[in-house]
C-alpha cells in the first residue's frame, strides 16, 4: 500500500462528512430535470446554458464549469433512461464499497481533469471542446469492473457478460477511437 494510498484511507476515516451522500442520485435527478426542461421550453435550450465550454467560461459564465455533469449525453428518453439506470447502479455500487467521501473524491477528481484538458485543448488549439460526461461515466464503469470484475450484465437482456470483459472490450474501443 503505497503513503498516499494510506493517507487517503486515514483521511476518510477521519473525515466521513465530508462526501455529497448519493452523489449519483442528484446527478440522474438533475439530468431528468435537465432534459426535462429541453423538452418543454420553446427556442432556449437549457444544455446549451449548462454544456461546458471555455470561451464561455473565460468570458464570465463559470457555472459551466461544474454544471455540465447536469446535461443529458442522449435525447431519446429510452436510451437516456437506460444510461442514466446503469450509471446511477454503478455509482451506488461504488459508494456503497468505497464510502462516499472516497466516491466523491473519485468523480471530481475526474471532473477536474475533464475540465484541464478541455482548457488545454482550447488554449493549445483555439479549438472548443465540447465537454460531455462520456468519459467520465467511461472511467467510472472502469472502476466498477476493478472492484466488480465477475459481476454479469445481460448483453441483449439474453447473453451473461462479465464486467471485466465489457470493460476490456471498452478499452479496446477507447484506444480504437483515439488512434482514429
């Protein structure tokens, strides 16, 4: 067990308070609500006031840093539904194994560098980088099939899959898409 690995367990034991307690829950809520309002409002979309971009965010509106958590990756409700269920048990499961202040700590840490590297990329490139969840909730069903790795999931609602095969195969398709 490495010194920082130890102090992270002696700082969690110490502090428990500290984490947002359902931290997955507030996030599916808030991109029900979300896409809930993207839905019924005429012209303005709320996505659009919440997606993260830094040419916004160096000109004032700095909410977005931390708010494009909130906006939906689909908007077909099926597959919004789907994905906002299977993160939301992913994450839960998580929180329950590592305690929420550790899952906390997890989840903005990648918020963190999803936001350094989209500011690096607009400063290097001048190019927007429109920031989505994709591979946050990527890193975090990565996670899940470390601490779960025999867990199975029904491919199809038919074929068994083990998490740790589903994440190799999201590895694979993760270094396939970067390379292309």
């Amino acid at each position: 067990m490495s010194a920082i690995q130890r102090w992270l367990d002696r700082f969690c034991y110490k502090h428990p308070r500290f984490g947002i307690p359902n931290l997955m829950l507030v996030i599916v809520v808030g991109n029900v609500l979300v896409w809930l309002m993207d839905q019924f409002s005429y012209g303005v979309s709320l996505s659009a006031l919440l997606a993260f971009s830094p040419y916004y965010i160096l000109h004032g509106q700095i909410w977005r840093i931390i708010t494009f958590v909130f906006v939906p990756l689909d908007s077909n409700l099926f597959f919004l539904a789907v994905s906002l269920y299977f993160y939301y048990m992913i994450g839960n499961a998580l929180e329950q194994t590592w305690g929420s202040f550790r899952f906390n700590l997890y989840f903005f840490t990648g918020v963190l560098f999803h936001v350094i590297a989209a500011f690096l990329i607009y400063l290097f490139t001048g190019q927007v980088y429109l920031l989505g969840t994709t591979y946050l909730n990527l890193s975090l069903f990565f996670a899940f099939a470390a601490v779960y790795p025999d867990m199975e999931f029904l491919l199809f609602y038919l074929i068994p899959v083990k998490a740790k095969w589903l994440a190799w195969f999201d590895g694979v398709f993760f270094v396939w898409t970067v390379v292309q």
